[in-house]
C-alpha cells in the first residue's frame, strides 16, 4: 500500500481489491459505519468511567466520544442526503472478537480502542483511494469527509495508545505486541463484505 502507514504498524495489510468489495454496497456500508461511529462515542465515554481518576485521561475521552459523537451526526446526515435509510445494525463480528479475546480488563479496553482506530483509519484511506473511481460515491465531498474522518480516527489509535502507556507503563507496550498479532489473526479471518471491518 505505497504511501501509507497505518498507526500502529497493523500486521495485515488490508489488499486493496477490498475496498471494491466494500463498495458493492454504499448504503450498506455507510449504515454500517454510522452505527460504528455511535459505538465508539459510547465505547470513548464508557472508558471515561473507568479513568475518572485521571483529569487529563478524562478531558482525552471526553474529546474523543465529542469527536465521535460528530461523525456519529455527519455519517447520519450523509446518509441523508443520498436518501439512504438507516439500515438495521448488522453487528460488528470484527470488534467481538477482539473482545472475545481480552483478559485484562481495562488495559485491554484501550488496546482494543486503538487497534480499531486503526484498522479503521487503513480502511478508510483504501475506501477513498477507491472511491475516486467509483461513480456514485466520486464526489469530492465525499471523499473529503473519508479522508477526514481517516486522519481522526489515526489520531484517536495514538490517543487510546498513550493513555495505554500512561497508566500501564511497560506492559502497555508489551500487550500491545500481543495484541497486533491477535488483530492481525482476527481480521484475515472475517469475509469482507460492505463495512469497515
Ligand atoms: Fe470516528
Ligand atoms: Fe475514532
């Protein structure tokens, strides 16, 4: 994938005939994707309860889910204005997994934040390399909004990281390493299909 690098150093680069594949479906995907955006707002403040001992930690997470909230209400207004309905939540197999696998609490929680920042930001950046060519979604509003939304989601995969780091010294970094070779495992595993993950 020449020019870029997902946060993190991910172990399984996403080919980039997925996006296509993604692409088969835009309402699909965008629905999937609102209801994502949603996920990650409830995931940020959720895990505000759990550092409410940390006033900085607090402000990270309160900007977080505020960040989220936003694309949670710009994806919704998107679909919107190409008259596609909000489809039923499909589930996100890729994010149970993740949790599936998790044994250490809190640290776990903001390792797997991260890492779904990030498989999320490398699959934005494909999304908008392909959807240049694809007509319906060629719009560069559109592609404006991915690629917007691509540099916050790397921001919020270093976000979750350092406050990892920051209540977990050492052992941050190592479960990290553990980690990028579950993600790396669970994401080859799943059939791709019109979402991000
Ligand atoms: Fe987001
Ligand atoms: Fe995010």
């Amino acid at each position: 994938m020449i020019g870029f690098k997902p946060p993190l150093a991910l172990r399984a680069e996403t080919p980039p005939a997925w996006a296509e594949a993604a692409l088969a479906d835009p309402a699909a995907l965008l629905s999937d994707h609102a209801h994502n955006e949603k996920k990650a707002a409830l995931n940020a403040l959720n895990l505000s309860q759990s550092c409410a001992d940390s006033p900085r930690a607090s402000v990270l997470l309160a900007r977080l889910a505020e960040e989220e909230l936003n694309h949670y209400r710009r994806v919704l207004e998107a679909l919107l204005g190409f008259g596609w309905p909000l489809q039923p939540d499909r589930g996100n197999a890729y994010a149970k997994a993740l949790h599936g696998l998790a044994a250490k609490g809190l640290l776990d929680r903001l390792l797997i934040a991260a890492l779904i920042e990030a498989r999320s930001c490398e699959r934005l950046w494909l999304l908008g390399q392909a959807g240049s060519s694809h007509l319906e979604l060629g719009s560069a509003p559109w592609l404006a909004f991915l690629l917007e939304l691509e540099r916050c989601e790397a921001g919020h995969a270093l976000s979750y990281r350092s406050l990892a780091g920051e209540r977990f010294g050492q052992e941050a970094e190592a479960r990290l390493d553990w980690w990028l070779d579950r993600e790396a495992e669970v994401i080859l595993a799943l059939p791709w299909r019109s979402a991000v993950h």
